[in-house]
C-alpha cells in the first residue's frame, strides 16, 4: 500500500528526490493517435497535389503532340476539332454527377476512381490504331479529370477545414505545375525517347498511375469514413436550391469568363507571337513564361484572398492585368513580348482566386460540392465558344485586333461579376426554399 506521502506525490506531481514515480494513469495513446492523424493528412495533401499535376497533362501533352497523333491515326480534321471540343464539354457534363457520385460513395472515393479512369484512359489510348476509340479513351480520362476537378476542392473543405486556403494554394500551383510541365516537355520528352508518340503520350499514364496508388491508400486509411455518422453529418443539406443564389450563379459566370480567357491564351498565342514577327522558339517560351508565372502566385493568391473578408481587390487587380496584357498584345506584340506574357499570366491566375471562392462561399462540404459543380460546369460550358470564336474572327480578318479586342472586353464582364462573387456571404443564406 502507498503511504500518505507516496499518494499525495502522486496526486500533486511532487518530483523532490526519492519520490516515488506514479504510473500513468492511462497508456500514452493519444500522441500516437495524433501521429497517425497528421500523418494521414500529410498524404492526403500530397495526393491532392499528385491530382492536380496529373488534371491538365491528359490535353496539354495531346495538343503539343497533336500534328503527329493526326498523322499516325490518320485523323481527320474533324476528328482533330473534337478534340479540342472534348474537355471543356466534359467538364460540364461529367461535373454535374459529381455531388450525387460523392454523396453516394463519399468524395474521396470517387476521386480515387478518377484517377483509375486517367490512368486508364492516358495508357490505354496510346494503344490504339482507331481515331474513334483513340477520340473515347481521351474523354474516358477526361471524365476523370471533370470528376476530380469538383471534388478535390470539396475534399479540402472536408478534411482541412481550417486551412482551405493554403491548401487551395497548393492544389492550384501543382495544377500550374501540371499544365507547364507537359506543355513544356512533351516534345522533347518524345523526341529523348526515340520520337514515337506514343511513348510520348503514354508516359504521363505513369504519373497518373503514381496519383492512383496514393490515393487508394488515402482510402484504404479511411475506409471507414464514408458511413460514419460524422462523416454524414459534414455533409451538409441533400440538396440545396442553388438557382436562386445569386453568389453561385455569379460565381459560374466568372468561372467562365476567367476560363475563355485562359483557354484561349493558351490556344493562340504562340500563333499571335509568331505573326508580330517573334521565332517559333521564342514563342514558345512566352507561352511556358505564362505558365510559369502563375506557379508561385497560384500557391500565394488563395492565402491572401483568404484572410479578407472579400476578394474584390483580387478579382479587379487581375482583370486589370488582363486587359492591359490582352492590348498590349492587340497594339505591339512584337515589342516587350514577355511584358505582355507576364500580365496575361498574372490574369489566368484567376482560376485559383475562383477555387478559392468556391471553397469560401460555403459552409459545408456539402454546399461546396454542389457549388462546385454547378459553378464549373455551367462555366466551362460558357468557355467553349470563346476560342473558337477567336479562330473565326482572325480567320475572317487575317489580323488579332478583333480577337484579342474581345478577350480584352471579355474582362469586363468578368470584373463585374467577379465582384458580386467576391462578397463575403454564403450561398446557403440564399438558396433558401
């Protein structure tokens, strides 16, 4: 039996000499508990950044080796044109059966099948000799990449609900990563590795494939969640009346603009460099300087925008970029070329500010996994006319200043919408019954 002293030692946490050393009371669990926490956060953050390199690969690999795809497959024109039609039509369509997809298996199960899907998709489509099945496997990863583009926001909401915007920094830089690499080192990459492109489209499936084993291990840890009554209860309203929130409907508007003016940038303008007179090569580099540029801001943005209570300084400072960028290139092209690079590059990273939002204007994982898809589908649905109306205006005058006028007015709108979405409100408080 402990004697008096003993016990008030233990009681009182007397540590004089010779005092006897109480046992603990429990076993020292809850710091290994709390290792393995943070240990499974710190992989699912960096299986949402191993996602998001792996998101834009899939076109952006393709559109820099498309002349010789053509060639192999012997594709046609217009086969070549729905190609370029496919991702944003699919990251309307798909992006709607998301939320139904996420409440029905949990969203980080179906972003694990979109990554199964891309990988399918990228490897399978190299083996190919038909344009047509060539043309379905392409929109069999993009259907991947439309689910994931919805859900990985919506993941961050979830499992890192006190630091969205850091992780919304990290998603949009490894995005950025993602888009400069493959435009970057397709060609070279296929040319390293004896100029058949179909290794050199192939090999991004193994980068997807490396996405793929991370988060099939995110989800064999947390097997468990989807039925957990926690886990239903972030889910938030089954569903909500989200047509009568102004915010997301403002929010999808500006999703659109932000993406017809980033799609068509990245479609044309190597094609406007070279007409005002700058090399192929140079070309080249401008286009990777856009991408560049957006890395380090993409991961800063969202932290900014984050700690206000509104982003409608961010939404007009980038709009302003982009009209001077998109005049500049209209008036002298030719003339500091990566002036121009760089304030278009600023504009594009109006796709992390839009993420940010997205995660921002709701309150529960729920209400962002709704939002999300109904802001980015109806918003790409919106950025599909925008470049091929820019290939319709130079072709019919020969000359940039009508398209690249219309990129510039384009801006305007997006301010001003972007403005109504920058507001610090939830969309739960207006999509009321």
């Amino acid at each position: 039996m402990p004697t008096a002293a003993e016990r008030s030692a233990t009681v009182t946490g007397d540590r004089r000499p010779g005092a006897p050393t109480p046992a603990p009371a429990t076993p020292a669990a809850a710091p290994a508990s709390s290792a393995v926490r943070n240990g499974a956060a710190v992989l699912l953050a960096v299986a949402v950044a191993a996602a998001a390199v792996n998101l834009r690969p899939v076109v952006t690999s393709l559109g820099a080796l498309l002349d010789p795809v053509r060639e192999g497959l012997g594709m046609s024109a217009t086969t070549a044109g729905l190609l370029a039609a496919v991702p944003p039509l699919c990251f309307a369509l798909l992006g709607i059966c998301a939320p139904a997809l996420a409440r029905r298996f949990g969203p980080i199960a179906v972003v694990t099948a979109a990554m199964g899907a891309i990988t399918a998709g990228v490897l399978a489509r190299v083996l190919t000799g038909s344009a047509a099945v060539f043309l379905l496997l392409t929109a069999v990863a993009l259907a991947g990449v439309a689910l994931a583009n919805v859900l990985i926001p919506v993941v961050i909401k979830r499992y890192f609900p006190d630091r969205v915007a850091p992780m919304i920094g990290l998603y949009s830089m490894a995005l950025s990563v993602g888009t400069s690499l493959a435009a970057a080192t397709a060609v070279p990459l296929t040319h390293a590795l004896g100029g058949n492109w179909r290794i050199g489209l192939g090999i991004w499936g193994l980068l997807a494939a490396v996405a793929l084993v991370l988060w099939l291990t995110v989800l064999f840890l947390r097997r468990g969640e989807r039925r957990s009554p926690a886990a239903a209860g972030a889910a938030g309203p089954a569903k909500l009346p989200i047509l009568r929130s102004r915010t997301a409907w403002a929010l999808a508007a500006f999703f659109g603009l932000q993406s017809t003016s980033a799609y068509s940038a990245m479609g044309w303008l190597p094609k406007i460099y070279h007409d005002a007179g700058v090399s192929e090569s140079a070309a080249g580099v401008l286009l990777a300087l856009v991408m560049v540029v957006s890395v380090p801001v993409s991961f800063l943005l969202p932290n900014l925008a984050a700690r206000r209570g509104d982003q409608r300084l961010y939404v007009v400072v980038l709009g302003l970029c982009g009209i001077a960028g998109f005049l500049g290139l209209m008036l002298a092209a030719g003339t500091v070329p990566w002036l121009w690079a760089i304030l278009v590059g600023l504009s594009m990273c109006a796709f992390p500010l839009a993420l940010t939002m997205l995660g921002l204007r709701a309150r529960t994982p729920g209400g962002v996994t709704q939002l999300s898809a109904f802001a980015q589908s109806l918003g790409y649905l919106i950025s599909i006319p925008g470049p091929i109306l820019m290939g319709a205006l130079y072709q019919g005058t020969g000359q940039w200043y009508l398209p690249l006028g219309l990129l510039a007015l384009l801006l305007v709108p997006q301010i001003l919408v972007g403005l109504r979405a920058a507001r610090a409100r939830h969309i739960e408080d207006e999509a009321v019954v």
